[in-house]
C-alpha cells in the first residue's frame, strides 16, 4: 500500500469513459489517493464533451497517443472486439515501466491479440482486469463512484507479469471498493460463460421468442411481464455492441454451454411432455438450492 | 359497488392460506369493507397454528366442508393440481347463489376439471381469478397486504357466469388494489406460458446446467453470480409443487413456446459459431426494445 500521501499512480488514464471507465474516474475524482492526475480519452466529441461537462478528468484528450504520454497506468475500457486496436496504439508511447490494463468481459481472445505487441514492449507490464459489475445503462451518465462496491474483479495477468504491477492493481481495484482475484485467462471465459454471457444470450432469445408471437399476445406480454419475464428483460437491456463482441469473442465456452443448456431444457420438456414428475421436482429443488447457497454467499 | 357501510362479502372464506391466499386476508382485516367475516381453512395443523398466531382470519377451520358453510365468497388458493379436488368437496355444500373462486397460475386444466362439476350445480357461479404478484417465499409468513397493489389479476370465467358475479369478483381484486383483465381460459395460458412459465422454466434449467459443471468452476459460479445469473436464480427460488403442477398442467402452451425458444436460442448459437453480426446484433436490438416498451408500460 502506498504512503496515504502519495497517490498509487501519478497519472491515470482511462480510454473509453463509458460506464466503467466513467465510474473508475468519479472514484479517483472523490479519492485523491488513487491519482494525481485523472485522464479521460474518447474518440467521439459528443463523449469528451459531455466527461467536461461532468467535471470527472482533470484533462481531457481526443488522441490516445497523446494522453497516454507519460502516465503511469492506463486503463482501456473499450468494447472487447476493440481492445486490441486500442492497446495496439498506445503500448510504443506508453512509458517505460507504466501498466497496461483493460476491463473487457472476454480476456482469451484479448490476451491472444495483444501479448504478441507485449513482446516488443517487455517494460509495460500488462494487467488485465474485469470488474463484475454494470448496469444495463451505457455511457459517461451512467457511471457512479459506488459501482464496483462490494462487487468482484478479477484479474488475469500473463505468467510473466511483474508481481508489483499485480499488486498495484489489486490495490487500485480495492480502492474501488472491490474484491478482488486473479486466474487463468481459460478460466475466466469459463466462469463467465455461465454466470454472466449465456443469461444474457438467454434474456436476448426470450425477448425475440416474444416478439416473434401474434400481435395481440405480443402486447399482452408487455401487459402482464410482472412475473418473470421482467427478469429477464432488465439484463437484456445491454449495449449491442458489447454484447456481439463478448459473444463472438467467447465463441468457444458460451457455444458448448449453450448445447448443455439446449439439451437440459429439452430433458426438462421431455419430463414435462412425460409427466416425468420426479424429474421435474428434481430439477426445481436444484434451481432453489443453487439460489440458497447464493443468499449465504451474500450474491443475491 | 356496494354502499360503504355493507361489505362486499358477510363470509370470505380462503382454503390454503399460503403467499396468495395469506395476503387475500391480510388486506381484507385492513379494509372491513371486503367481508365481514373472513375463514382461513388449511388441511396442514402448522400452517392453522400460524393463521391463528398471525390473526388474519376470524376464524380458523381444518375441515373444508365445516368451513364454506353458509360463505357466499369461496377463493381456493391451493397449487393448480389440487384446485378441482377441493372445488369437489365444496361445491355440494355452498350456499345457493354464493361465488366459487381459485387463484391458480394455469387456467384450461382447472376449467375443464371443474366445469363438470358446476352442470350439477347451476346455483354457483364459478369466478376463477389469476393475481399475477408473488415473492419466491411461501407459505402464510410470506404474504402481505400490499402484494397485489398495481399488479393484473386476471378473470376467466365460463361464458355462461352471471356478470353480478363477475363484478363482484372484480370488484373484489380492484379493493386488494389490483387492475382487472377478463379473458378465455386458453388464451390465459398462452400469455402466461411466455411471461412467466417459460422464463421459470429457463431459470431452474439453466441452476441444474450450472449445478452439473465441474467443482471448480461451480463454487465460482456461486461467488460471482453477480452478472446476470442471479437475477435467473431469484426466479428459481420458487416452490416446487406449485411449479410442478403449472409446468404439467400449462404442458401444451409451454412446449410449444419451449420449441420455439429452443429453436431461436439455437439460431443464435449458429449466428455466433459462423460470426453472423448482422443476426446477432438484431436480436440483442429487439431484446433492448421489448425492455424499452416494458419501461413505458409501467412494468419494469
């Protein structure tokens, strides 16, 4: 942990202050400890004006060469499919001994592209991080400085990576509020193929499935979605182009659980077509003990 | 509407005194307009015990019989699947003129079991009623009295009813706080075969494929639900025998929605393994839109 009077990086800057990387920078905006100097990078003018016009960077740049010139950690918060672009541009400016990181939702196929650049780069080191948090909202609006409270960040450092880059941002995910572990690259596609990528590509379907029904039907569903299918629909609600990338970017883990999911639903409609009743019963205490076990671990 | 000083009913009788049928009487002591006298009636001696403990009923009766005696309001709140046998045992000792009602979440099953009975008895009017509310819990501690506060309950009785009864069961659910929708017993279950037994249905598949991975990644599973998974398991919290019953008595309506969702999901596994954005993003895009509507209809 740095001294409480020196801020753990001098100048932080984040590329793309959409949700995340807006909520990182109004954190760092009330904790002064975690930077000197707050950068905020977008290539779109309607986004850098509206970060000034929020007051949550100390500068804001247009160029990432630009602003990563002489910062100390940065920070991409692009979507995955752009992730390697981004790092691509800045790993030949960025100084030496500065930390690289991003927050994709994806990191196999992230890893895959940039540890290639990190080879002409062996003084950057390269931290790779994904905070569990979000909300179906997009953009530099929808950040909020508590949005990584409580929630928990994993990193996925390559095996080379200098452990006190590891630990620096481990420190700047604490400061964030969150938990935080690292694993495997293959290993965090896993676990977020069944946590987070195959409901969303569930909610995604159902939604369609609704839409697809006679119209009168069709506007009754969006009567009485009350029971259930609101669920559904609020993590739905996401931002396309995120989604797309994760999907094709995870390709592999969310494809074979999608055919396991596919087969367990088509054996729960067996049993419901059969009148298989211990089979149903069986599969709805597993549903509400998983949610048990959820409760006791403070997640739901 | 009656006058202020006369309730709607003199003797309210609930059988099974559960989530729903708990939170009948809890708004009914609140509002002594509803009835004057209200019966709780329970074959379990715990949930008696916990009726009279609670004091949400006047009085407490074991026996079905003893207790629709004399009643001209009768709401059976049992699970689907027992809703016809008790209609059976009290149809032959209601009063003349008095109204018989359930609250099951599948309609057709229910009307076609009891409709036989009614023939024999034309002095009954039969009122079966669907408030679309709920909790995962169960049981008479779960319910409360604003439960069906700006929830739909939906009416779908036979064709021959006399509306008299109808407005009063009507008027019955609009004084709970509910808004009321009258419709065909078959189209009630397609409506409700696709907000919210579909999605139940997907919740409890997708707990058991996550329940079937290996160790490992299943207790991480458990700590990292945050992202989109959870909001599945609240819904798959709910009670077995209750979603038993829906899930065999609603068979048709559900698998044929299950096949096509299965067919959708399948259509956007193929999209990703082949990289096909333009599918893949159109179908995130409806989803966003069915979210957006649901905003607008005040039901999300």
């Amino acid at each position: 942990m740095p001294e409480p009077t020196t801020p753990l990086f001098d100048t932080l800057v984040i590329i793309g202050p959409g949700l995340i990387g807006s909520s990182i920078l109004r954190r760092a905006r009330e904790d002064r400890r975690i930077a000197r100097h707050l950068v905020a990078c977008d290539i779109s003018p309607e986004v850098r004006a509206r970060v000034a016009e929020l007051d949550i960077a100390d500068a804001v740049e247009a160029d990432p060469v630009a602003a990563v010139r002489g910062a100390d950690c940065v920070i991409i918060c692009v979507p995955v499919g752009a992730i390697a672009m981004v790092a691509a541009q800045v790993l030949p400016v960025m100084k030496p001994g500065a930390i690289l990181s991003e927050v994709g939702s994806v990191k196999k196929t992230v890893m895959d592209a940039v540890q290639p650049l990190l080879a002409a780069h062996p003084d950057i080191a390269f931290v790779p991080a994904h905070p569990m948090a979000g909300t179906e909202f997009s953009g530099p609006d929808a950040g909020f400085a508590t949005l990584f409270e409580d929630r928990w960040c994993l990193l996925t450092p390559p095996e080379n990576t200098p452990p006190a880059a590891i630990t620096r941002i481990t420190t700047l995910w604490e400061m964030m509020g969150a938990r935080v572990r690292c694993m495997t690259v293959e290993h965090h596609d896993r676990v977020c193929a069944i946590v987070s990528h195959l409901p969303h590509l569930l909610a995604f379907t159902i939604c369609g499935t609704a839409d697809d029904l006679a119209d009168e039907t069709r506007s009754e569903v969006l009567d009485f979605a009350a029971s259930g299918f609101r669920d559904f629909t609020r993590i739905a609600a996401s931002d396309p182009t995120m989604w797309r990338d994760i999907f094709l970017n995870n390709r592999e883990a969310l494809l074979e659980l999608l055919d396991r999911f596919i087969a367990d639903a088509q054996a729960m409609g067996e049993a419901i077509r059969t009148g298989n009743e211990d089979v149903i019963v069986g599969r709805i205490r597993r549903g509400r003990a998983i949610r048990r076990s959820l409760i006791e671990n403070r997640q739901a």
